[in-house]
C-alpha cells in the first residue's frame, strides 16, 4: 500500500485514502469483515485527494459511489479516468492476489485497456457493493508457513461476458444465523502473546 500511495503521488498528483484493513495482531472484528481477519485485506477508496486531509476533514471524510445503482452504469460526474490507473497500478504489483471491485467498474476498466496488456484484469474480480473502493487482497507472505493461498482467479481477463453475468444480481435465500468457527490454535498463541507496552 506503500507502493501504491507514492505512486498516486508522484503521478496521479494525489493522496490515498485507504479505509478497513485489519486489526493490528489479526483476529475478528467486532462486526463484519471476516475477509479482514487475516491482515491481506485492505480497502482503498477510490477516492483521490489533491493534498493529505487534516484529522478533522479525515474524520468527517465520505466515500462516494462511482456506480449509478439504478442506471447500473458509470456516474460520470464522480468518475475520473486516474482510477482507471489506480487499479491497474494495484493489480500488477506482483504481491497483490485479487481486486474485488463493482461489476459496473469492471466492465470500465475492460473498455479502457486499449493493450494488448490485459493479464492484470485478469486479477480485478467483481463483487457486490465495492462501489466507491477497490478490497485489495495480498498474497500469503513467504515464510508464512499457515497461510492458505486462494486458487488463481480463471485465465483470461474477466471482461465480456464474464462480467456482464454479474448485471443479473440473483436475490438470495434468507440466511440462519450462524457463529464464527472456532479460531485456530495458531491465531490463539499470536492474540495471547503479551503485546508491547
């Protein structure tokens, strides 16, 4: 993240806002987030600033859909084509595993790649919501011997009609409550360890 934030920097004349990661030593959140857990997931809003905000403009800061939900288009007047560069900047740092991000930015994204150089949609995955960020999901570090790497997303780059079988969003079935699995043994030792004063 690192990376990508002097890179909005030095070319996109901008700063990041980077929003849910995970917590410090890992473990479940209060509410939500069970992708976060494991300290690979982090989001980024795609929203670009021209200077870093004061603490009180941060507090009070608010995403913004880039996706008219009803139209299931682009909203032009939030769009700008440096997100387009954002995304595709991510995706190709050879450390990042997927980029879950709406549908409808996918389908943009797919439209301006005028390359050939399409092997870096090929991690940009749509999901549901994730319409005014990008959930940037790591690789397992090395060493990191209980790390689980997902299966790589399917060959080719997603576009077509891949993507536009996500405009149909099926309604889901109502779902039981349900408790979190147990947390394992592992995840126990690391939370137990006397943290640092």
């Amino acid at each position: 993240m690192q990376r990508l934030g002097l890179y909005a920097k030095a070319t996109l004349h901008a700063s990041l806002m980077i929003a849910d990661v995970g917590l410090p030593r890992g473990g479940r959140f209060a509410y939500g987030h069970a992708s976060h857990q494991t300290g690979l997931d982090v989001d980024v809003w795609l929203k670009l600033n021209s200077s870093p905000l004061e603490i009180q403009r941060l507090a009070e800061a608010k995403t913004e859909s880039l996706v008219d939900v009803k139209a299931q288009n682009i909203d032009e007047a939030v769009w700008r084509d440096d997100y387009f560069e954002l995304v595709k900047k991510a995706a190709e740092d050879e450390r990042v595993a997927r980029i879950f991000i709406n549908p409808v930015i996918k389908e943009r994204l797919c439209v301006m790649e005028k390359s050939d150089e399409r092997d870096w949609l090929r991690k940009v995955r749509p999901w549901w919501g994730h319409s005014a960020h990008m959930h940037v999901r790591l690789k397992c570090p090395q060493n990191s011997d209980e790390c689980v790497s997902q299966p790589l997303p399917p060959e080719g780059d997603g576009c077509g009609e891949e993507v536009t079988s996500w405009r149909i969003r099926p309604t889901p079935p109502p779902q039981k409550p349900s408790s979190p699995p147990p947390t394992p043994e592992v995840c126990l030792r690391v939370l137990e360890t006397d943290r640092a004063p």
